[in-house]
C-alpha cells in the first residue's frame, strides 16, 4: 500500500511539472504584448508564459511594441511568421525555430542574425539595421529579400533561385551578381555605387529601380517583360528601351542623355526625363494621348517633341515641359542643319501681312510652308512669298525647301 502510495505521488509530481512547463519571457514589453494577442493565458507580467501556450503559435505579430528582447521566442517551436519590425532588438535568435517561413525584422538594431536553420524561410526582411553581412545560401526557398538601409557591399544570392523581388537599396554596393536569379521580377539598386550590373538573364523582371548610382550604360535589350524602370541620377548619356515593348513608366530624370527614341513603347503611361541634355524625343507611338504624367522640363535644347497626331493640338494640360518646346507629329524639319545651304533671308521679320524669302543665285526656292509651334501645317506656298496677314499674333516656324535642302526659320506675325 505504502508503494503504490509512493509511486501516485511520484506519477502526480511528474505530471504537475510537466504540465506546468513555462518559458521565461525577460522583457515585460513582450509579455505584455503577448498577454494583449491573447496568448499568455495567467495575464500577468511575471517574466514567463506556460510553454503550452506559445509552442502552438503559428503566427506573431509583435512589432512597434519597444521591445529590446525576444529571449523566449526558442520555445515556439511551431511558429512560422513572425513580424517584430519596429522595435528595439539588438540581438535576435532564431535558430530553434525550424519552420519560420516569414520573417519581418526591420527598423530595429540589429547587426547579425543567423538564418542558417531556418532552411524554409521564404521572406526575410530586415531594412533599416545596422547590417554589414548576411549568410542566405542556405536559404533555398527564398523568395523576398529586402536588405535596404544597411552597411551592405557585398551579397551571395546565387543560391536563391526562387528569388522574385530583391531590394538592397541604401547600402554601399558597387557590384552583385543577380545571373543565376532567373526567377527575379523585383529588383531595387538605388543609391549604392553600382556602374554596371549584368541583369541578361533576369528574363521575367518588369520592375527595375536603379537610380542614384554610377551607371553610364545598361542593357535593356533582354528583359522584355519589363514593365517599370527608374534610373534617376546616374551619369547616361543614352538609353534604348526599343527592345521594352510591355513598358508603362520610364523615369530618368537627372543624367546626361541627348535622344530618347519611346516610338516602339505603345503601353507608356508615364515619361519622366527631367534635367538632361536633350536634343530628341520621340513619343509617337500610336498611343501617345495615353501618357498620362510627362515631365521634361530643364531641357534646354530640346526645341521639338514628337507626339501622334491626334495629340499634336491637343498637348494634356498636365504635360510639363519647358517654354517654347513645340510638339508635332515630324519633328524632322526642325532639327535640320542648314550650314550646306546658301544664305536665307526672310523679310519683314516682323511682318503684318506678306513674308518674302530670298536665296542666293545658284539655288533655287522649291515651296514655302508655315508651321505653328505645336507643329501644326498652316500655309504651304511653291513661290517665295507667303501671306499671313490672316494668321493670329504670335511666332511661327517658316519651312523652306531649295534644291540643296531645307531650312526652319522662327517667324514673327505683328
């Protein structure tokens, strides 16, 4: 009797502790964050939850509650999203829980974390830290890497096959190898010292963002599915997106380019090419009147752009481009150098009613024709004379065709 008494007990006190496991959680802002989500069932900030109640947990929502210590996040050992962004961690441990999937730490301290083991991780994000390394090649099934607003220069992801958006904007990169990450369709660069990335194989990107960096030339010509790209403050001096038929957005502003040829681009919905050198744009491309955001200004020699013709006198109200820039569907006649051809002298200039054109002995004048600045045809004449005396005030463009060539003049009408 006495034994069986014994063992009872024995059974009773084994139970009892088993039963009563807990973990202990050190940081009351987490505990308390816990008891809010529910999931610490005494409801009291005593620096431990019953294991029970957190080895179950398949997803946490712990951010922006100023914690500084996870310690206790080992025993949830089901656990597979974790989001403890905003807060203020400056050490992470995550290596006991095998089956994290997704995990979103940014905006914290941190400056290792140890993914090693979590061989099933499929997002990780882990901006806005203090970064300088991180070991993902274990990390097959990875298919989102933010790593933006870290101390980065240097990256191994040619193991993540599956990766479909990569960011690592604001980090110190020059150089990264994305050949093997053939799945990718986000790819954010800005704002590192990259002069060159080779993104032949990146078949299925369709948003690139590659601005404030150092490149002088990038090859589109491969990525055809390419929907969106922004290059802003880099040192190009030309761009080819000929190749880029499914592209919605170009954005350059800020570089060096001179000719910008979007004529092949049916689908664009926003140009932004502010602050280059341009001499030539062309957005006739059977589409242009579906540009909805246009900005082109600071382009002091870009006299004419090219536009459909059903847009030519019908220029969008929100279109910003630079005074005296004129629109027509050929910008050809004004971008003609007429060095080879013998002195042109148009008069009066100003005039109220009849323009004269003059030419020297051995040319010949073959037609006239009269241009409003959006490019518009208004009078064409085969003399050397034309009358405006029935034309508005303003300037007009003057088109002369000799035998030698063709020249364009700027034209007052008093």
């Amino acid at each position: 009797m006495k034994t069986r008494l014994l063992f009872m007990l024995l059974f009773t006190t084994v139970s009892t502790f088993t039963f009563a496991q807990t973990t202990l959680i050190p940081d009351s802002n987490f505990e308390q964050a816990l008891i809010d989500l529910g999931i610490d069932s005494d409801g009291v900030i005593n620096g431990e939850v019953l294991t029970a109640d957190v080895e179950d947990v398949l997803s946490l929502e712990v951010q922006e509650n100023s914690i500084s210590d996870l310690t206790g996040i080992e025993d949830f050992s089901s656990l597979q999203d974790l989001y403890c962004f905003g807060n203020q961690l400056t050490n992470l441990n995550i290596s006991q829980n095998s089956v994290l999937a997704l995990l979103w730490c940014y905006e914290n301290q941190l400056t290792t974390l140890n993914v090693t083991q979590n061989t099933l991780l499929t997002e990780l994000n882990i901006r806005s830290n203090q970064f300088s390394s991180l070991d993902v090649t274990q990390n097959s099934f990875l298919t989102y890497l933010n790593i933006s607003s870290n101390q980065f220069n240097t990256l191994d992801v040619t193991q993540n096959l599956l990766l479909t958006t990569l960011v690592v904007t604001y980090n110190q990169f020059s150089s990264l190898d994305v050949t093997h990450n053939t799945s990718l369709t986000t790819l954010r660069l800005t704002s590192n010292q990259f002069a060159s990335i080779d993104i032949s194989q990146n078949i299925n990107l369709t948003w690139l963002t590659a601005s404030i960096n150092q490149f002088a030339s990038i090859d589109l010509s491969q990525n055809l599915a390419l929907v969106s790209l922004s290059i802003i403050e880099n040192q190009l001096t030309s761009i080819d997106v000929s190749e880029n038929a499914e592209l919605q957005g170009l954005v350059c502003d800020n570089n060096l380019i001179t000719n910008i040829d979007l004529s092949q681009n049916t689908l664009l919905q926003t140009v932004r090419c502010e602050g280059n050198q341009l001499t030539s744009l062309n957005i006739k491309n059977g589409n242009s009147n579906g540009i909805i955001s246009f900005h082109t200004i600071n382009n002091p020699n870009l006299d004419c752009i090219q536009v459909d013709a059903d847009v030519v006198d019908n220029i969008p109200a929100n279109w910003d481009y630079d005074a005296g820039v004129s629109f027509s569907n050929d910008c050809e006649y004004l971008g003609v150098n007429d060095n080879e051809l013998s002195e042109i002298s148009i008069y009066p200039n100003p005039t109220n009613d009849k323009l004269f054109a003059a030419i020297g002995d051995t040319d010949t004048i073959q037609s006239l024709q009269l241009f409003s600045v959006t490019g518009k045809l208004l009078l064409d004449s085969n003399l050397t004379e034309i009358d405006v005396s029935n034309l508005p005030t303003g300037m007009y463009l003057l088109k002369i065709q000799t035998d030698k060539g063709l020249s364009v003049k700027k034209v007052i009408k008093k």
